[in-house]
C-alpha cells in the first residue's frame, strides 16, 4: 500500500509517494507558471495551471516508482496558505487566484466579486 503527498506552492507542485514503512518509492515536481504581479501588490496564479502541474507530477511520481507498483491508499495535500479560487456554479474557473502575497486594495477584491456577480 503506498501514500501519495502534494503540495501546490507558489512556484511549484512537488509529488512523493511512500510505502506504509515511510520509504520512499517515487517523487516528481513540476513547475507552474510565476505568479502575475499586474499592478503594484497584485499577485494572481491560474488554478488551471496548478492542475496541469498537479497531473504531471502525479504522472511523474508513479512512473518513478519501482516495479511492481502499489494502489494508493491515501493522498496528503496542502497547498500555498491562504488564496481565492472563484469557481461559477459548474465549478469552473472565472478567474485568476487572488493568491497570499496579494496585498491589493481591498476594493480590488470586491470588484472582481462584482464583475461576476457573486
């Protein structure tokens, strides 16, 4: 049985997967694009690019594991502290993630909240 951790950080998502004794069987990282910085204290990352990158790691991870492979048993994730991912009723993304570096006027925030209607 084998354990599958993510971390989607700022600059990237690492991907390890241990056996039940805590060894190491496999890891993998994949780069996101760097955060956008559009004006002065902005700072937005494309939750579609975590995803992407997510995938790939996963992928990654799993291929770099010996043989024979093993199911996940269970996934660990943590991501980068505090964002706003804006989903529409479909759960898709509107908009890029107001990520924990943003230190945007506040009013910024309410109009992305306006500009679609939530």
């Amino acid at each position: 049985m084998w354990f599958l951790g993510m971390d989607v950080g700022t600059g990237g998502t690492p991907r390890r997967i241990v056996n039940a004794a805590g060894r190491l069987m496999g890891t993998a990282s994949s780069a996101h694009a760097p955060f956008r910085a559009e004006h002065p204290g902005w700072a937005e990352q494309d939750p579609e690019d975590w995803w992407r990158a997510a995938q790939e790691a996963i992928r990654g991870a799993i291929a770099a594991a010996p043989e024979p492979k093993e199911p996940i048993a269970a996934i660990a994730l943590t991501g980068q502290m505090h964002g706003a991912v804006m989903l529409d009723e479909n759960g898709a993304v509107l908009r890029p993630s107001l990520i924990w570096c943003d230190n945007a006027d506040p009013a910024r925030v309410r109009l992305a909240y306006r500009a679609h209607r939530l």
